[in-house]
C-alpha cells in the first residue's frame, strides 16, 4: 500500500500551482537579437550623411572630368604615344621588324610593282603591318588572281601570287573617240590588261561585242580540227548571235547560230578533200542545212547541194 502522506503531498504541489497566476512575456519584435532590444534612433548628423550611390556618381563623374581634362590638354595623347613609341622599341629590340619579303608566283608581275602595291616598310614592326590592305592593293593588280600575305616570324613577310592565265586577244568595238584598243582576255572573257598585248600575238583574236564571253567552246573545237585551226586569222563575232571565220587569206566563213560544231567537220572537209581553199572563193556560207553557198572572188555566187560538191 501506498502511504497516505505522499498522496497528501502531490495534492497540495498540485494546488499551489493551479492557483499561480501566469506570468506576462515582454514582446519582443521579429528578428531583434535579444528581448527588449530598442530600436536605433537616427541623429540629425546621421541624416546629412550622403548615401552611397550618390558618392558612386560623384566619384565617377570626378574621374570623368580629370580624363576629359588630360585629353583636352594634350597629357593622356602624349602619354599613350609615349607607350606606344616604349612598346615599339622593346619589339625592335626583339627582333620582331620586316627584314626579309618573299615573293612566290609573280611572273608577269614585276617585282617592283608587286613591292609598291605592298607598302610595307623596312625595319617596320612586323605585328603593326596592315595585311589585309597590303593584300587588297595586289588584288588591284591587273594580272593577280588571287594573292596571300602572311607572316613568318620573327622578321619575314611570304607573298604568294597566282596569275591570270590569258586565254586570247580581244579588238574592243571602237569608243566614242573611234579608237579600238586590243586588250588579253580570260576564258570566262574578263579583261586582264590593255598593255604588253604584242607578246600574246599567238593567242586567237577575236572580234566584235560579247566575243571574249562567247568564245571558249567555239576555240577548242576550231583547234582541233587541223586544217581549219592552221589557216584561222581571227573569230568575228555577229550580233551577238553567231560567228564569222576570217581565214589568213581573207576567206570569210559563215557558220549558223544553231549546229555550227558539225560546220566546223564540214570546214574541215571541204579544205582537205575538196580543196575548196585553191579555188578563187571569197566567202563560203554554211548556213544552210542543205546546200554550200560559195562566193567568188569575181563576185559570182554558186550552190551546191551538200555530197554533191565538186
């Protein structure tokens, strides 16, 4: 059995705190470190104070002025010239200067227009020489295709060249002034120069508007027909249209605008087996799909039906 005095005991524990009254909390605002913490009270000297984004402005603004000031003045100019010239000196003294240029590829180019045209100095700093512009001005050049200007450090320039390849000789139509200046053309009939042209003098020659554009298939199929490529003087173009052979002695030759490949075969055989060229004609007309029309030098004009000829 339990005794009765402990039962008494826990009852009076009991009472004494049921009757405590409960004590209040001092508040205490959300975040403060301890209880009852006062908040700061700003001085009238506190509230003068700048903030700190008008002291960043200001601060900028100051270094803005100064700067402005140097520039304005002259300092900031000749101190940055002042590096530059420190700069240039130290990369001299390290041998990084143009001393060397390699030319590859200019053959009908001379050299000396190949070294104006690429204006670099002796003695300059190799990082400060403008290649891209020393590229552009060779590609002025009348005979460049194409040009590469690199550096090999620590003091050489390489210049690699590929050339226009001339394809023939063009009489450009008379100007306004009546002058009719020949001039070296490509294949795809680009102009390449009006100047040297009498040491192309065994290139075809053409003539006429749109000849040089127009020329390159009818050229390689004339030069492989043996006869007809020995006696050509010059390929006239007409109208834009279609062609005349000039023969070395004087022969004119009409081929049609449409199938003129096989008038060539024709040509061909008529000088070869019919030796049409011994006889007095002054023109031959291939025109036609079924005859050869002959001119003579008398000024008569003579038919044949084509596989009949004489």
């Amino acid at each position: 059995m339990r005794p009765v005095t402990d039962r008494k005991t826990r009852s009076r524990a009991a009472a004494r705190q049921a009757v405590r009254p409960a004590r209040d909390l001092p508040k205490v605002q959300p975040g403060s470190a301890r209880r009852g913490a006062k908040p700061a009270r700003q001085g009238f000297f506190a509230r003068l104070m700048p903030s700190r984004t008008m002291i960043a402005l200001t601060g900028t603004g100051a270094v803005i002025t100064l700067l402005l000031a140097l520039l304005v003045t002259g300092v900031l100019g000749r101190a940055f010239h002042g590096v530059k010239l420190a700069t240039g000196t130290v990369v001299n003294d390290a041998g990084f200067t143009i001393r060397n240029i390699h030319i590859r590829g200019g053959q009908r180019t001379p050299a000396a227009t190949i070294a104006a045209a690429l204006d670099l100095k002796p003695e300059q700093s190799i990082f400060a020489a403008d290649l891209a512009a020393a590229r552009a001005r060779l590609m002025g050049l009348d005979w460049v295709a194409s040009a590469d200007v690199v550096r090999r450090y620590p003091d050489s320039i390489s210049v690699a060249i590929v050339e226009k390849r001339p394809f023939a000789l063009w009489q450009i139509p008379p100007n306004a002034s009546g002058t009719a200046p020949i001039a070296v053309v490509e294949r795809n009939g680009r102009v390449i120069t009006t100047q040297g042209v009498e040491q192309f003098v065994r290139l075809p020659k053409l003539v006429g508007a749109g000849a040089p554009q127009a020329s390159a298939e009818l050229v390689d199929v004339v030069q492989n027909h043996r006869a007809v490529s020995a006696r050509i003087a010059y390929f006239e173009r007409v109208s834009q249209r279609r062609w005349n052979l000039i023969l070395n002695d004087g022969v004119i030759v009409k081929l049609p605008e449409q199938n003129w490949r096989q008038e060539i075969d024709a040509l061909e055989h008529l000088i070869i087996d019919k030796g049409v060229l011994e006889k007095d004609v002054a023109e031959i007309d291939l025109r036609s799909a079924t005859h050869y029309f002959f001119l003579l030098r008398g000024g008569e004009r003579k038919g044949v039906e084509r596989g009949k000829e004489t």
